[in-house]
C-alpha cells in the first residue's frame, strides 16, 4: 500500500505544509530533501476560522493533486495527515485552549471535506483523520489534542528538533523566522530545553520573540542615528524589519511574505517612507545615506539581541555538561533569518562553527522546516508501524 505523508505547522501568520510520498525502501534524508513544500501567508487575527478551514482546504488538495500521477495506479493508497499548531496564541481566540480546538477542528473538518471528495471517484484513496503532534513527542487525536491543549501548543520546535536530531549528536538549532527565534539545543541527538511551554522557554531564552520579517521597530530599539545624533523612535507600527532587510537589499519583495504597515508597495522607496516616519520625518528630507544608516543600524540590534540569548542558552548548556569530555557545539541554522540573523548572532555569540540547513535542503524546505518536521516524524512513525489514526 502506498502511503502520502502531509505535515502541516498552523501558525498565527504562516500555513506551512510539507508532504512526500512514503517508499517501500526507506530513504529518510532522499524523502524530505525532495518533498513538495508550501507557505502561505495568513494572518488568523485578521481572518475567520471558516476562512482558515478554506485555506487547510485548499493546502491540503494541492498537495494531494501534487502527488496525483503517484496516486493513479489502481493500488490502494493512505494519506496520512499531521500537525503542529502555533497559533493558539493568535487574539483571534480568547485563550490558547479555545485556539487549539478551534484550530485543530477546522483541520478535522478540511480531512473530511477533501476525503468526502474523493470517496467515489478513489474509493482505494483512504485520508486518515489528523493527528495532532505535541510537545511530549507524541501523536493525539483531535479529542484528546484538545483535552490536552497545553501539550499541543506551539511544539513546531520540538518537532524541527526531532528531526535535526536524527542528523546531529549535539548542537544548537536556531530557527529564525517571520516572527521569533528559537534556540534549542540538542544532546544526545534529542532536544534538551529548560522551557517546555512558550512562557517558561521566553524566561529561559530559548524563545526570542523577534523575527525577520514581522517584529515592529521599538520592539528592536528605542532610538536610531540619524547624522551625528542618536534620535528616539516613535512608538508606532510605520515599519516593520522586513522594510529594514528590504531597504538593505537582503530580502526581496517576494520574501515580504506579510502585509505592509501602511498597505502600500513591497519596495525601497516605499519602505524607506515607511522607516523615515519613525523619526517623524519624511524620507525625502533625511536622504537615502541617513535611512540607510538607521537599517544597518537596526540589523546590528537585532543581531545583537539574538546573540544576547544565543550566549544566556549556551551557558546553561555547557554548565549542564560540565564534567563531561566537551566539544564546541555547532549551531545549525533554519529559516528565513538564518543568514541575515542567525548567522552573524551566532559569530557574535563566540561559536566557532556553524551550518545553514539551506545549504543541504534548500531554501524553502528551511524555510518551512518545522513542516519537514512534522513530515519526518509522520515518516518516522510509518517506519515503526504506527497507525497515526484511522
């Protein structure tokens, strides 16, 4: 029987969906390194939960009809479907527990409206229900996902971790995307936090909330230089980092994945109107050299604050290995951020080695890698067996 796996990770802003058809001779690394990876921006606070289940919907028939030709023999085939949720946390929901069960139930009932659309036209096409991942490192249905919210909530990096772990004995994976940072090392090819939950990995340094695209200007740095003189900024959202990187030429317009502040144009000009109007200016009085010089100047902050809880997580790490025969971790980086961000945070925090999964997986498969985790757990429990769900 062939199997089709789909790993989706719901987030507040980004659907990220991964998916690969399971061979009978298993090849881990082959699968995910070839898996057909999407994204789509979609900010939960701004949209319903019926929009959402549409946009589940949708992703999960793309990927579906994507693997259709795999699909056209007449031999039975299994479509398994997994998740992690992250966007619980979204004011769209007065409480994480209401988020996870509307969230996992609007994935439910996607499953069921895709697997109601095959039933007569590929009988032998069997969508098993979804199965919800958690930070224990294991598989819930959507009755006890719910029951077991706390568990279910925002464990994308433990899945990223699980399966950056069957590559690595002991590193640091750093995740950088549109949003946060996570720090997370890795020991004895398992995640080894202090933090479990959001809130406990926010004091422990292991959740940065700052990202490369969507983290407002204050939330980097209370002033800029503009000339000579370090100017305070107004605590207002007229740009986001993404206008920064755009700006700096580190990112197009493509990557500026979120709305605009404003709601205009994803380009330099439009993005240095928006930077300008933090110092209550307008761009075309400060000049292109002064706003250039607030961008690198903001990069540098950011930098600086991931560096600062790179260093807070690693001497914890290495205290906790104290005693044992030490070699210098590698940092391993993913995401969107991970050669803007990560890469420089890393040097600056004193680790001498460091590897860039875009490097081995591709740029998008980094990206969305807490999807090409969740598909590689899904790989993982097939290999073992496992029924995930009927």
């Amino acid at each position: 029987m062939k199997i089709l796996a789909i790993g989706f990770d719901i987030g507040g802003a980004n659907v990220k969906v991964a998916s690969a058809m399971i061979p009978v001779v298993m090849d881990t690394d082959a699968i995910l390194e070839s898996a057909f990876v999407t994204r789509k921006y979609f900010p939960l606070w701004k949209n319903s939960i019926d929009l959402l289940e549409n946009v589940l919907h949708d992703s999960l028939l793309k990927h579906v009809e994507h693997h259709e030709s795999l699909l056209a023999s007449g031999n039975p085939c299994t479509i398994r479907v997994a998740a992690t949720i992250t966007g619980e946390l979204s004011d769209a929901f007065n409480s994480k527990k209401e988020g996870i069960m509307k969230i996992s139930g609007a994935l439910s009932l996607a499953c069921e409206r895709v697997r109601n659309m095959f039933l007569e036209v590929k009988p032998l096409l069997k969508i098993k229900r979804p199965v919800f991942y958690g930070i224990d490192g294991h598989f819930r249905e959507l009755d006890e996902a719910i029951e077991d919210w706390r568990i279910i909530s925002a464990a994308n990096w433990h899945a990223t971790a699980r399966w950056l772990g069957t590559r690595i004995k002991n590193g640091l994976l750093i995740d950088c995307g549109s949003t946060t940072t996570d720090i997370i090392p890795i020991i004895g090819h398992h995640p080894c936090t202090k933090g479990s939950t959001d809130f406990e990995r926010l004091m422990s340094g292991e959740l940065v909330y700052t990202g490369i695209l969507r983290a407002t200007i204050p939330s980097i740095s209370h002033e800029v230089p503009v000339g000579e003189k370090m100017v305070p900024v107004s605590f207002e959202k007229f740009a986001i980092m993404a206008d920064v990187y755009l700006i700096l030429g580190m990112i197009s317009p493509e990557d500026y994945t979120c709305e605009t502040p404003d709601g205009r144009e994803k380009n330099s000009d439009a993005a240095c109107r928006r930077l300008a109007r933090h110092v209550c200016e307008d761009a075309s009085e400060l000049g292109h050299q002064k706003i250039m010089d607030m961008a690198k100047y903001l990069h540098a902050q950011q930098v600086k604050r991931i560096a600062t809880s790179v260093k807070q997580v690693m001497q914890w790490v290495q205290n906790a290995r104290e005693g044992k025969k030490k070699k210098n971790l590698i940092a391993y980086g993913t995401g969107l951020g991970e050669e803007i961000l990560i890469e420089p945070a890393v040097k600056a925090a004193g680790i001498r080695e460091q590897k860039l999964s875009a490097h081995f997986i591709g740029k998008e498969h980094s990206i969305s890698s807490s999807a090409i985790g969740i598909l590689f757990i899904i790989i993982l429990d097939s290999c073992m067996g496992e029924s995930l769900a009927e």
